[in-house]
C-alpha cells in the first residue's frame, strides 16, 4: 500500500489511536491527501454497498474540509492483498484508480470486478 502511496507524493504515517480517522497523508501536486484504509469483505460490491459498512469510519474521515488542495480517499483490500480506490466525497464514494483519477477518465474497468 504505502508503494502506491509513495508513488504520488510524499507520505506521513499516523499511529492509529482511535482517535484520527485516516492512516496517512499524502503530499504532492499541491494537494494534501488523507486515507483511510481497511479491510473489506467480501471484497466486490458497490461504493454505496461499502460506504454503509464503514459508515462510521467515512463519515469521520467526511470532516476534513474536501475543498482546495485537501482530498479524503478511502482504499479497501481484499484478503489477497488486492486494492480499491475511492474518492469521500459529499454526494459519496467515487471509485478511482490508483493513481487519484475517476475510472471514468483513466479509461480501465472496475476493478472489484477482478476478485
């Protein structure tokens, strides 16, 4: 995970305390990146159907200000170490890929379709 990170800016670790939402921000291309990352099983389903599971957990992560330069991502895994990519925003999750774009402009398929 933190490869992935790592390949598009400048990553800050927190030690999970319960008390802060993401597990790393990422710094680059002038904009500041929270993320929150779990496990999610079963791995396929919907944004919407992940989003009511870690509801909790996204609308924590939803109180960081989603304007400017500040971006709210969520990255779900598999037990096989596969990766999702979604954007918090206010209407939802946006499924993205792993370079911080919409699927729909990089042109790739969905990859909770793989698993």
């Amino acid at each position: 995970m933190l490869p992935i990170a790592r390949a598009r800016g400048q990553v800050m670790q927190f030690v999970r305390d319960g008390e802060y939402p993401a597990d790393f921000v990422i710094s680059g291309d002038g904009k500041v990146i929270f993320v929150a990352i779990r496990r999610a099983n079963p791995f396929r389903r919907t944004p919407a159907e992940l989003e009511a599971e870690f509801r909790g957990l996204i609308r924590q992560i939803s109180r960081f200000p989603g304007i400017g330069p500040v971006v709210r991502e969520f990255w779900a895994y598999s037990k096989k170490g596969s990766l999702r990519y979604f954007r918090v925003e206010e209407a939802g999750l946006v499924e993205i890929g792993r370079d911080g774009l919409p699927l729909s402009c990089t042109g790739k398929d969905d990859p909770g379709a793989r698993e």
